[in-house]
C-alpha cells in the first residue's frame, strides 16, 4: 500500500514534526495513565463498596413488598439493583478480593460477612451471640485491557431472597472521561498548530527564493532583491543571491553598451560602402551589392536584436491571445485558403505584447512559408493556454528540432536569404517564450508537416 504524502515541503515537515510530538505527547501520557489506574481503581472500588452496603442496609430494613420498588428506584445504567429468588452469581472472585474487604469492613456490624477466595462460604458464624452472617458473592469479568468489566455482586436478604447488583464500567472510564478526551485533544491540536506554526515562518524564506528566482530567470531587469532576514544560514543566502542577481544584471549592462557601440560603430562603414557601391557606373554590379549590403544590414539588426533580447525590457498586460493572431495574420496578408483558425473566446495571459506578435509573427510566416497550408489552434488546458501551428511542409527531422532553437542554425545551408532567413527566428521565438514563463517544442503534425506548439501560464 502506497502511503499518500503531501506534495509539498512545508506539509511534508509539518506532518513529520506533528506525528513525532504527539507519539512523544501520548508516550509520556503512558506513566499518568498506569499510576492514575491504580489510584482511580482504588477509589472506584471504595464508592461502589459505599454504594452497595448503603443499598443493603435499605433494602435490608424495607418491607418485603417495597424491595423492589427501592432496588428500581436506585438502579441506573450502570448500576443495576434487583431482588431476586436468586443469586445473580455464586463465584468468589480472586480480583476481587479488595472490594470484598472493603464491603466486611462496612458490613460487618450487620452481620454481613463477605467471601472473596476459593474457601466455603456457606455460612460462617459472627463473634456476636445468636446471629447469623448471611452469604455474598462477587465475580468480575473483564474484557481485553480491562477497558470495560462488569461487576456481579449478590447478597442473601433474610428472608432467603437475594440482592443483586450488575455493575457495568471500569477505571478506565474515569481516566478517558469526556473532559479528559476534550484535554488530550486541544493538547493534540495546540501541539500541531504550534508545529505548523513554526515550519510555516522557517519554510517561508524559502518561497521568497523561489519566487525571486523565478523573476530572475524570467524578467531579470525588473527582479526585486529579497529581504535579508530570518536565521542567520537564510540571510548568508538571501545575501548570496542578492550579490548573484546584481552582478548579473550589471553584465547585461555592460553588454548593452557594449552591442550599443558596435551597432553604431557598424553602421558608419555600412553606410560609406552604401555611398561608394552607387558611385558604380555597372548598374547590375552595383545592385548586386546593394542587395548584399541589405542583407548585411538585416542580419547586423537581427543579431543585434538577439543580443539585446529587448522583449525583456518590454512592460506586460492582458492581452487576448486570439485577437493577437487574427491581427498577426491580417498583418501577413495571408489568405483564407491558405489558413484555418480555431480560437475559443477570451483566452488571455499577462504578456508583453510586441514579444508575443513577435513570436506569432516567427512561426505563422515560417509554416506559410515552407508548408503553405497551416492550421492555428488555442485552447486551455490545466491552467495553461496552448498555441498549436501545424503546416502541410516537409517537417524538420526528430533529431534536428532541439538544434533549430540555436541561434544562427539553419536546415537550409546556402545563407540564401530567398530561401531562408538568418536562422535566428526560432531562437528569438524561444527566448521571448521562456521569458514569460513558458515552453515551445516541434512536433509531428497530423497534416503531415511540422506541429510548433507554445505553452503560457493563464492569467
């Protein structure tokens, strides 16, 4: 059998901790109960001997017609007393051998004499002259660990009648009352809130890292440093980590400078060789290189787009993710018989809009372009919203699809930009995606191309 544990940390240590004090707490109760037994037995004993010579002595003195109207009147649940013609029990129980001395000690002066061993009690004679000691029986008979007993008690009247009692109950009853029980149990609750208490404010520097973690991989530049407080082992590394995430963010500083001074530094030469190339009097040589100087230009942009990865920069909103595709594929001029649509109503994520048109952009001009025919597919499912594009193209082969994501790696080796782009679409695609905290993989599509499929957290 397979036991069930909670899923997290913090129910995990709370029920370890909670199980371990309440086996110390009912353990250390295992003494109090033994010498609490022993003491409350006693006294129990002594009010049941009390009880049962005050009843004798009344019954002993009634009328025979009112016996049984007295021994009803003083029965009750647990304590039943009836007259009888005989004797409910005739055994003479060794266990009860301390209540029996206690009812000789009371009722010997009425010359009730009590036997509680394996000698005749038939009939004994007193130390008064001319009275006769009348007969008593006891028997006990307990359960499993005494948790309940019944008590048989009878006594001969003098008239050859006897009075029985039926005894029900044991000390246990008096050691697990009702107020007891209620004790034990706030102890149990106190002990268990105490202990979910504690763990909660010693697990709860450990969500602050997780949540700071998460801003970090996903919005680094926006990424709060956490408090340096708790123990003192939580603020070393609430420090650490505070030291880590500011060094980072300063080397992405520094890398934007530096991407900053080599696109500016780049564009002066481009734009004199752009200068000189049209200075060419053959018109065909010099549109050639203007062209290559084009596609130099869109592939220094590109780059320096990538490094940059400005779509971390970008504010977030709700945005409804199917009017962002119906706009995206307005924008591509794309025809209707070339694409189908199947979007639910009012599917939205907290995203920063230019990064997911962008990402749109990447993969519906990609699947138009090498499959001509696609498909675009929203749903929700577990709290997350999926994107699916399928196209009818060749597909990219299983073992390629993890390289694809690599920037600058393309299926197509020519570099020809009529037949492919630099080979940073997917990489910029994957990278705005995992900023926000999702995933995208190729698939097999059902339409015989290539299935890309996005994943968002719901709002």
């Amino acid at each position: 059998m397979n036991i069930v544990l909670p899923d997290t940390l913090r129910g995990q240590t709370i029920l370890v901790v909670g199980t371990f004090l309440l086996l110390f707490h009912i353990v250390s109760l295992v003494p109090f109960i033994i010498s609490s037994a022993a003491t409350v037995t006693l006294e129990r004993e002594e009010q049941m001997a009390d009880r049962i010579v005050t009843i004798t002595r009344l019954i002993d003195h009634a009328d025979s017609l009112d016996r049984s109207y007295l021994a009803g009147e003083v029965s009750g649940p647990k304590f039943q007393v009836s007259v009888d013609n005989q004797p409910l029990t005739i055994k003479k129980d060794n266990s009860a051998v301390t209540i029996a001395n206690l009812i000789n000690r009371t009722l010997k002066p009425l010359d009730h004499q009590v036997t509680a061993d394996d000698h005749d009690t038939s009939i004994l004679e007193s130390d008064a002259a001319g009275t006769q000691a009348r007969d008593l029986a006891i028997q006990r008979q307990p359960n499993l660990f005494r948790i309940h007993e019944e008590l048989f008690v009878s006594v001969d009247l003098p008239d050859g009648e006897w009075l029985n009692f039926r005894i029900a109950g044991s000390a246990w009853d008096h050691i697990f009352s009702l107020s007891t029980i209620l004790s034990l149990t706030l102890m149990a609750l106190g002990t268990i809130l105490f202990a979910g208490w504690s763990v909660n404010k010693l697990l709860k520097s450990l969500s602050r890292f997780a949540r700071a973690s998460e801003d970090m991989g996903t919005n680094i530049r926006a990424a709060q440093p956490i408090s340096e407080d708790g123990p003192r082992e939580i603020r070393d590394a609430a420090r650490a980590f505070n030291q880590m995430q500011a060094r980072v963010k300063r080397l992405l500083e520094a890398r934007n400078q530096m991407l900053g001074a080599i696109s500016h530094d780049l564009r002066t030469p481009l734009t004199r060789l752009r200068l000189r190339v049209e200075s060419i009097l053959n018109e065909e040589q010099s549109n050639k290189a203007i062209r290559d100087l084009d596609d130099m230009e869109t592939m220094i942009k590109l780059t320096l787009a990538f490094a940059r990865d400005d779509a971390t920069e970008e504010s977030r909103e709700s945005m409804d993710v199917g009017v962002v595709i119906s706009e995206v594929v307005d924008d591509l001029n794309i025809s209707a018989d070339n694409i189908s649509i199947n979007t639910p109503e009012s599917v939205r994520i907290m995203c920063q809009p230019v990064g997911l048109r962008r990402v749109l952009t990447n993969i519906i001009e990609n699947g138009i372009f090498y499959g001509h025919q696609i498909r675009v597919e929203l749903r929700r499912e577990h709290n997350h919203v999926i994107i699916d594009v399928d196209d009818a193209g060749p597909g990219i082969d299983p073992q390629q699809r993890d390289r694809v994501f690599t920037p600058f790696y393309r299926l197509e080796s020519s570099r020809n930009r009529e037949t492919g782009g630099a080979g940073l679409g997917l990489s910029i695609a994957q990278t705005i995606v995992h900023a926000h905290g999702g995933t995208i993989e190729l698939l097999d599509s059902p339409m015989g191309g290539l299935r890309v499929r996005i994943i968002f957290p719901e709002e």
